[in-house]
C-alpha cells in the first residue's frame, strides 16, 4: 500500500511538472512567429544600411574622417555580453558562456556592458570592471533597450577608456541551430563586401559631412537592434525546443510509473484472492 502511494505521488509530480513545461513550450512558440518575421525581415535593411553607410564614408575626406571610424591603439575592449534573463532554453546560456570565454583569453584588458541576467552573472566570474547592466525582458526588444546601451558605448569610446566595443550574442540560423557570435560595433568597421559600383554624381542636401553622422549613429542603433532581435528570436527557438524535450520525458517517466503503479495494483488483489480464498479452504 506504501509503494502504490509513493508511486501515486510521483505520477502526480510528473504530471504537474509535464503541465508546466508543456505551457512554457506554447508561450515559446506563440512567440517565436512574431519574433522570426521581425528580426528576419530586419536582417536586409541592416545589410543595405552598412553598404550606404560604407560608400559614403569612403566619399569623406581623411581629415574629416568620423570619429566613430576612427582606430585607436590604446585603451580596453568593451564586450557587450546579451544573453537571456532566465534559463531553460536548452544549452544557448552554456554555449555563450563557453564563447566568451575564449574571447577573453585573446584580449589583454576588457569591461564588461552585460544585457540579461544570465550575462551579468557570467561577466561577474570574470572579476573585470561592468560598466553598466539591463536586464533583457520577455518581449520583443525595441528602441527603448537599445539607446542607453549606445549611450554608454560610445561614451566611453569616444573617451580614452575603450579602444573598441564588441557585440556578444546568439544568433539565429535556424530553428534547430542558434550560436554564439561577436559583432564588431566600434570603431565601425565596414564589410569590404559593400557595394561600390555606384557611378554618377550624387548631391546631398545640406551636405555630405552633416549627414554622415546621422547616418552612422543609425546604423550603430540598427545594429544594436538587430542583435538584440537575433538573441530574442534565438531564446525562443531554443526554450521550446527545450521544454518539448521535457514534456516527453516527463510524459514517459508518468508511462513508465503508471505501468509500475498497476503491476503492483494487480499484484496486491491477487494476493488477496489467495488469501480470501486460502481462508475459504482452511
């Protein structure tokens, strides 16, 4: 009678541990769409930005030269480490953990800007300097999150302090495979892929020199964005997959109890048959 008890209790915990992951997986999923379609769609409008970006700082003169694009050769590198805030999202939080820190071992002096919970809590293993730290959130990232985490970037960038600011994050390739990556922000170094078969004159209004500005901090916050969507969406891929896992274990620990629990049912009302029936004969 204990074990069928003790068994009963442990049905039931697997049940309620098998709702709950099963509900985690629906709210991962019923995110995930929106997700997809924002920082998928996003990814060509970035591309497009660097391109423009790109040819028309090669239009500036040296000595007019932004200094955002501008390298230095002294000062720390700041890692900007975004990561998820909570956990259960398979192994993306082991995996960024992993990457960072074979990142660190190829840089001398470096801070940390940590974005998520799970980040700070692996910058702090570092014992290095956080310049500051946010929490992620659980929707779908916006502007909002991105202006404070440039203010403090190239704050310190344009100060003697950082010689260059790196993005550290999980990008999305599918929803089977999400991985680390570092994205360099500062100095902005553009893609010699961009294209530079543009031919003609072309007129700015008021002026090139007044509109570059402009258009290199879009581009910094864009990028910021951009990263921020990829890890978002690669949250989510990631916790579902995680908790589909989960639920099926759970659902065949419960088979497996289940069978047990009535193997010992049918074992104890044969042994009280035999015992009724043992008293009938005696």
């Amino acid at each position: 009678m204990a074990n069928l008890l003790s068994i009963k209790r442990r049905i039931s915990t697997a049940q309620n541990v098998s709702k709950t992951t099963r509900a985690m997986q629906m709210i991962s999923a019923s995110k995930l769409k929106k997700a997809q379609e924002n920082a998928l769609s996003s990814r060509p409008y970035v591309e497009k930005l660097s391109m423009i970006s790109s040819n028309l700082a090669q239009k500036v003169d040296s000595d007019q030269k932004n200094e955002y694009l501008k390298s230095k050769t002294t000062g720390k590198t700041l890692f900007v480490l975004i990561s998820p805030d909570k956990g259960l999202c398979g192994g993306l939080v082991t995996n960024l953990a992993r990457f960072i820190n074979e990142l660190t071992k190829e840089s001398k002096d470096y801070s940390f800007l940590t974005v998520g919970k799970k980040a700070e809590i692996i910058a702090q293993r570092y014992g290095k300097e956080i310049l500051a730290s946010f929490e992620f959130g659980n929707t779908l990232p916006s502007f909002e999150n991105v202006f404070p985490i440039l203010k403090i970037a190239e704050e310190n960038f344009l100060s003697t302090k950082i010689s260059n600011v790196n993005l550290v994050f999980t990008n999305f390739k599918s929803l089977f495979v999400q991985y680390p990556i570092v994205n360099n922000l500062l100095p902005i170094e553009f893609s010699d892929e961009s294209d530079n078969k543009t031919t003609g004159v072309t007129l700015f209004e008021p002026n090139l020199e007044s509109l570059l500005p402009y258009l290199i901090k879009h581009y910094l916050e864009m990028s910021i964005h951009q990263a921020l969507l990829e890890n978002y969406l690669s949250e989510q891929a990631a916790r579902m997959f995680a908790m589909q896992n989960a639920t099926d274990n759970a659902n065949d620990v419960i088979s497996e109890l289940k069978l047990e629990y009535n193997k010992l049912r049918q074992e104890k009302i044969t042994n009280e048959i035999l015992d009724i029936t043992g008293g009938v004969f005696a």
